[in-house]
C-alpha cells in the first residue's frame, strides 16, 4: 500500500526554504519504516529526494488546481493519503476518493484553518477521515470545541520531534530568537529585554534568525539578524546558544525553538501562550510575558550554577525525538495496512461463552476455539453477547448491546471480530467497526444444523447481515440453500483441544459401560425441553431394546438426564464406545460438537455413513454403519474384540486430533479470512 504525502501549498520541499510541515515530514521519513512505500508530494522545487514528487505550479485558483492535480495522480489502488494542515484538501479528496485511508495533521489551530471552522464540518472530519494527528493538546482542545471528545478515538496527540545531540556541546554566551520579526512573535520584547540585559552583561551576545515582510519594529543596534537561513544553520546557531527564546504574544499552537533547544542542549525562556507551555516542558515559562519578566529570566540563567542545573535536567529529560515521533506515526499507519505480522493477531470473540452457566460447558466450541488462537500466540479477547444484555439496566437493550461492541473495537482496535450464534448485532455496527478499522476482517462461526427441517429458523442468524461480513463458517458442508453465498460460505469441522479433552480412554484397563451416548437440545437451559421428542429418540429406544448384551449409558429423553461439566467427562471416562448421533436429515459431514469429546478423548466412536465422515476417516479410525440392524452387529462385534477395540478408538484419537486441533482449525479461519497466508489444503477443502 502506498502511503502518499500532499504537502500544503507554498510548502517547498528544499534545504533552503523548508517550512514546519516539511521539516516534520523530512525527519519523520529518516526513521519510518515504510520508506519504501512513500511517496511526497509539493510544488516543484530545487529538491532532489527520491521521494519527493513535483506537482506544476498554477497561476489561478492556485490552491484548487494543486489538490486537482493532486487527485488525477492518485490511481484506483487504496492507499493511506496524508494532509498537512489543510482540511479544505481533505474535503475535496474524499470526495473523489472515497475509498482511501485519509490521515489529517493539524499543525494550527483548526478554527482558523478552511475546512474545519464550523462544528458541522468538524464533524464531518471526525466521521469520514481514518485518522486525526494535532500537534499539541491545545491544538486538539480548539478542534473539539463544542464536540464530545469521549465519542471519537480516531485521533492522538504527537509533537514533532528534533535528533537529539548525544552531549552537550560547548555553549556560547549567546541569546538567539528564530522566527518572524514582527509583535505577534514577541520579536519587540525579546529587543527590549535583551538591551536591558545588556546593560549588565555586555560579554553576552544576541542575534535573531528571522525575516518579516510587513517589518513594524525597528533594528536594534545590539542585534545581530543573521535573517532567513536554512533550518539546518538555524540548528546549529541553537547548539551555539546558550539561552533561546520564545516570547510569542499569540496563541502559539506549538513552539519548535523550544523542542529543538532541549535537544541541542540549550534553555528557553517562552511565553505561556497556548502550546508553547506544552513544548517547553522543562525550560521556564513565563505567564502575562512582558520585557521586564524576560529580563528577570534572562538575570538568573545568567547564573553558571543556575543555568547549569537547568540545562542538564532539560536535556536529561528531553524524550520528543523524530524517532519517537516517526514510531508513534508508523503505528497509525499499521492500522490500515494489511497485518504483516500475521503471529500477533488481535482477535474480538464475540459469541455465548455460558458465563451464567457455572462453567457447565467448560468444554463448549467457543472456548476450544480462544484455545486455538491462544496456542498460535494471538491476542483473543472475549465478550458474551448473552451475559451482557440479561444484566443490562438499559431501557434500550440492544442499542446498548451495539454501541458496547463499538467502544470495544474502538479501544482493542481488533484485525478480526469473530461472531457466533447472535443476530443482535446491527448491520450499522457492522458497518461501522469497518469504518474504525478498514483492514477488519469480520468472520461467523455457525456450529448448529442446516437441514431443512431447521433452515428456515437457522438462517435467521446465520445470513443475519451476511453481505457486511467477510466469511461464514457453518459445521455441515454448505447445502444448496446456500449456493447464493457460496462464495463467503466455508465448513468448518468439530475440533477438539488437548487443554479440553485431555482423556485417553483406549488406555483404560476396565470400563463401567460399553456404549455411552448423549442427547441434547437443552444445553443454553441445561435440561429437556418438556415434550420435545426428536428422530434420535426413536432410533435410541429401538437400539435399547436389541442390545440387551451392552452396559450402557444413554441420555435421551426416556433415560438420564443431561450431564454437564464434570460430571460428563465422568461418564466419558467410564465408557468404552460411543455412538455419535446427530438431528436433522442433512448430514453431510454435519455433527453436534458431542463428536469431539468423542474421539477428542479416546473412545470407539460408531458413525453413520450418511454424515460422509468415512471421507476423513477410514475403517482403523472410526466404525462406520448403514442402519440399525448394522450398528447392532458391530457394536457387538467390537464389544467383545476389546483389543481392536482400543487400537481403532486410538487411531481414530490422533486423527482427530492432527487434523481438527484447534490450532488447525484458527489458521484454517485466519486462511478463509485473509488474513494469514497458508498454502496448504485441508482435508475437508479437497472433498
């Protein structure tokens, strides 16, 4: 992605005649990152940097025909467009250019620049620029006048910074002034004091860098205007001085002189008109400045032990660096760019984690999958959905609901926002966390079965705002219901997690029971539904009664009641065999996720042919049968050849565990997410 830098108008880009915005973006390029993938645009000049981009000169409309020509440079690739000082430029590319990532810097005080003046368009700026960079909180402070600061977090406060000397030079007895000679600056009061203090301490000399067209104040003899010179000469006049000052009568926005005397090892005196108090952290400020106050200041630095002790906490302290700077500015630029670091993902899980559930479920998907992402060292935060909105006081539940999920994204700034089984979640929400973080990638997990019979209500969450998400994960192989989405629509297999199930059955020398087996559709309740009766009751009663030989465990609706926690791997570690069992007639490689505390934990597992799983597993790894009468053969076959018994169920342990661990199935989602580069197929992607 390229990151494209328009310079304002007049701005030249050269040694000579640089201007603030150019230093800045000068410096801060020495030390960025993305060197490569900058490029600087400004008004032809002298300038030989091989970044740096000449743009024609216009004799009307000059600042019009700038940013047009701006504009017809920029191609339909999205890139990150960086304005300096200019909101009226940003106003007009956004417009043109909707779809690019705009970084605004305000280097004055925005109610005095075209474009950011009213509150209507500051707000504008606030909803459609990526981000907002003001150089000073007294900047950022007249940017939110009358706007609600506590709504926005698209923007930070960075001052420039200035490479700082790595000791203290040997300083003359010089007191310098850099900027425009005119009152605004305090040029006037910065001549007064210093001829008072002259009086005194004639060894001392004074010289000022500086021009002004419109000049009102009369050259003082004692004097020396050097006039406008290269910033470089000017810094090195800094690291000769020993005094400097900044008397500005204005509202400064923020001073340079006193960030780049801290580094050069020298003390300024400065007024503490709005940011320059902020950029003169350690040297002395002086409220109501006046000729008098400077020249007291100027009487007690004129002190060797004084000015000494200010001098080295100053330039010990100093920390406004262009390599802090350039830092603080690649880390806004990261946010739009595609995660390179793909091992260090920020992941936001929204989902039902049962957290009023008393860890009942402490073997649920939606925690063997914060496993996965844990184990390849991404950052996973969660939040249940459900929790939230049955605590929830507000009058307006799921409005609440919605803005919460956006301070969250706003804060955590995630690259990808799992959600589960929730249609909760407002398409404007959605549409929304895009707009915090145009990378996010925004992904459902749907762990539930698309049969017919379940279609129609399943579909409601499950295509719930499908155009505003990048990809659906569904636990049966997308059916023909589906087919207009196909292209967003991935399986996505039961796995299993070591952490989780952590049993080995097939080493187990005696079992309680042959033939374990559990029925749910109460899990959210933790018991039946009163007068729910599905197809696997029948086939349970009927197997019951056929398999008088077997020690076995059923919950179904005519047998146990449902067992969670606990108390479930409790029954899982007596067991020998299990029978995996699922609703609904479509079953192409469908389950419940009870399959992988099945094989996940070690025991023989019994399949139906018609879920297709014998795709992923062969006859040494699960038991796979045809109807009733051919689950009875087998269950007795293997029941009493107990040795087979437990090789399969171990083949089929390290299968499941290879090729569903959670691990696998998180690169698998980062994969269909893009935002991991994987080569490989997984088994289930080749069938």
């Amino acid at each position: 992605m390229k990151i494209n830098i328009l310079l304002p108008f007049k701005e030249e880009f050269d040694c000579n005649n640089s201007g603030a915005v150019s230093i800045l973006v000068k410096e801060q390029f020495k030390y960025s990152k993305f060197k490569k993938n900058i490029n600087i645009y400004g008004v032809k000049t002298s300038s030989k940097h091989k970044n740096f981009i000449s743009l024609p000169r216009a004799k009307y409309l000059k600042n019009f025909s700038y940013v047009r020509s701006f504009s017809k440079i920029l191609n339909k690739e999205k890139s990150i467009i960086e304005l300096h000082n200019r909101p009226q430029y940003f106003h007009y590319l956004k417009k043109k250019h909707p779809i690019n990532n705009y970084i605004l810097f305000f280097h004055n005080n925005p109610l005095e620049l075209t474009g950011s003046k009213s509150i209507a368009e500051r707000e504008y700026i606030l909803k459609n620029c990526s981000y907002l960079v003001f150089l000073s909180k007294w900047i950022k402070e007249k940017f939110f006048e009358e706007i609600d600061i506590k709504l926005h977090n698209n923007f930070k406060v960075i001052y420039p910074g200035v490479d700082k000397i790595k000791n203290i030079p040997k300083k003359k007895k010089i007191i310098l002034f850099c900027g425009k000679l005119n009152k605004s600056k305090g040029y006037d009061l910065f001549c007064e004091a210093t001829k008072i203090f002259l009086n005194k301490n004639p060894s001392w000399k004074i010289i000022s860098a500086g021009s002004e067209i419109r000049r009102n104040i009369v050259k003082y003899d004692h004097v020396h205007e050097v006039g406008q010179v290269s910033h470089s000469k000017v810094l090195k006049l800094i690291k000769s001085a020993k005094i400097t000052i900044a008397p500005s009568i204005w509202d400064e926005p923020l001073g340079r002189l006193p960030i780049e005397s801290a580094a050069l090892g020298s003390v300024c005196i400065s007024s503490s008109n709005a940011g320059l108090s902020e950029s003169n952290q350690y040297g002395i400020t002086i409220n109501n400045i006046n000729s008098t106050k400077i020249n007291n200041a100027l009487v007690r630095l004129s002190s060797n032990k004084i000015y000494n002790k200010s001098q080295r906490q100053i330039f010990k302290n100093f920390s406004l660096t262009n390599k802090n700077h350039s830092d603080q500015m690649d880390e806004i630029r990261s946010l739009f760019f595609p995660n390179n670091n793909n091992n260090n993902l920020k992941i936001l899980h929204i989902s039902n984690f049962n957290d009023n559930a008393n860890a009942r479920l402490f073997y649920s998907t939606q925690r063997k999958l914060n496993f996965g992402f844990i184990k390849l060292n991404h950052n996973i935060l969660t939040f249940d959905e459900r929790l939230f909105l049955r605590k929830s006081m507000h009058p307006l539940k799921n409005i609440h609901l919605n803005n919460k999920i956006i301070e969250i994204t706003k804060n955590f700034l995630p690259d990808l926002v799992i959600i589960g089984h929730t249609n909760s979640i407002e398409k404007k929400t959605l549409i929304t966390l895009k707009e915090i973080n145009p990378n996010l990638k925004i992904a459902r997990i749907y762990i539930d079965s698309i049969s017919k019979e379940f279609f129609k209500q399943n579909s409601e969450i499950l295509l719930n705002n499908i155009q505003h998400i990048d990809h659906v994960f569904v636990s049966s192989k997308p059916n023909h219901y589906l087919n207009k989405f196909k292209s967003k629509i991935s399986y996505l297999p039961n796995f299993t997690d070591k952490s989780i199930d952590y049993l080995k059955n097939f080493n187990n020398k005696k079992f309680e029971y042959d033939l374990f087996f559990a029925l749910s559709h109460g899990q959210n309740r933790g018991s039946f539904k009163a007068g729910t009766v599905d197809e696997r009751d029948l086939f349970i009663n009927k197997l019951n009664s056929k398999t008088n030989f077997l020690k076995k465990y059923f919950i179904a609706t005519n047998f146990n009641n449902p067992a969670w926690g606990a108390e479930y791997y409790d029954l899982l570690s007596k067991s020998k065999m299990a029978l995996n069992l699922s609703r609904g007639s479509y079953q192409h490689f469908y389950s419940s996720d009870r399959i992988s505390s099945l094989f996940g934990n070690g025991l023989l597992v019994f399949i139906n042919k018609k879920t297709n799983f014998d795709k992923f597993f062969s006859n040494k790894e699960a038991v796979f049968y045809s109807n009733l009468n051919d689950l009875i053969k087998k269950l007795k076959y293997y029941n009493s050849k107990i040795s087979q018994c437990r090789k399969i169920a171990k083949n089929g342990y390290l299968k499941f565990h290879k090729i569903f661990s959670s691990e696998e199935i998180c690169n698998y989602i980062l994969k269909k997410t893009g935002l991991k580069k994987i080569n490989k197929k997984y088994i289930w992607e080749n069938i």
